[in-house]
C-alpha cells in the first residue's frame, strides 16, 4: 500500500502466476486476504520466502498480514492457517505467493528497458489505480528517483 497517494492493490491468485510487487516497500508490505464471510481470527506464517509475520487483524471479510523483512528478488509465500468466520467454521489452510521484484512495473518477472520506459512516460504524473505501479518509491508521484529505482534493478528476473 502506499505511503501518500492511497492504497493500490496487486491481485494474488489462489493458482496460477503469483502476482508481482514491484514497489520499494523498505522490506516492510501488507497482505489483504478477502473471503466470503465475515472472519475473526487465524494465523500466517511465511512458508516460503524471507520475511517475517506480524499480527493479523480482521475487520469484516479481510484479513490483514503485515510482513517485515520481506526482501527483493523472491517468490514470498504466505500460508493461512485457522481462519476462522464468524460461524466457527475453520477454512483450510491456504498458502498465497507473490513475487516480489522491486522495479518490474510490468510484471513480466523481469527488470528490463521496457520497465524503464513505461516509469519514464509517467514521470510527472499523480498516481492512480492505472500507473501505481510507477511509482516505484510509493512517493505518491512519479518521479526521476522512481526511474533510478528501475534502472538499478535492471536485469533482476524471477523464473
């Protein structure tokens, strides 16, 4: 999510392709797990990945994971454990992926020239749901430090 400009999502499916997170978020993101009840309680644990879990909070159909020390350049994988509706039934365990691949605006798994210039054509404008992914730095803005930020990550790739 971002510091100053709203909150912007990248979708994670349950199957298939994990989602990248292309934005710097200092080692420190936020998982939001929506369901289709209200839920009040479980547990997440990194399965797969570096980073560590915080505490969960529900508010509710979502479940927010907070994640610290989430590092570049990695598939995260984050299992559900215990989750718990409102009618006491426990769900089943579920493990969610993203791919985390600071500067991949277009989440091909690859920081390239491509990247680089889709960053460099929004330099200037304000964020929205169409170019959050821009702005690399979450500043709110995109910015020259956004396309340096692409740039330095240049030839990062994920399989």
């Amino acid at each position: 999510s971002a510091r100053t400009s709203g909150t912007f999502d990248v979708k994670l499916p349950l199957t298939g392709t994990p989602g990248v997170e292309c934005r710097e978020g200092g080692g420190n993101y936020s998982f939001v797990f929506n369901f289709t009840t209200n839920v009040v309680s479980g547990n997440a644990s990194v399965s797969s990945g570096t980073g560590t879990v915080g505490t969960p909070t529900f508010s509710g159909m979502t479940m927010t994971v907070p994640l610290t020390g989430v590092t570049d350049v990695q598939t995260l994988t984050v299992t559900l454990t215990g989750v718990t509706d409102v009618s006491s039934q426990v769900l089943p365990p579920t493990s969610v992926s993203a791919n985390m691949l600071i500067g991949d605006v277009n989440g091909d798994k690859t920081v390239n020239t491509t990247d680089a210039g889709l960053t460099k054509g929004q330099i200037g404008m304000a964020v929205t749901n169409a170019n959050f992914r821009e702005d690399v730095r979450i500043s709110g803005t995109i910015t020259s430090a956004d396309l340096k930020a692409v740039k330095g990550a240049k030839g990062h790739t994920l399989p």
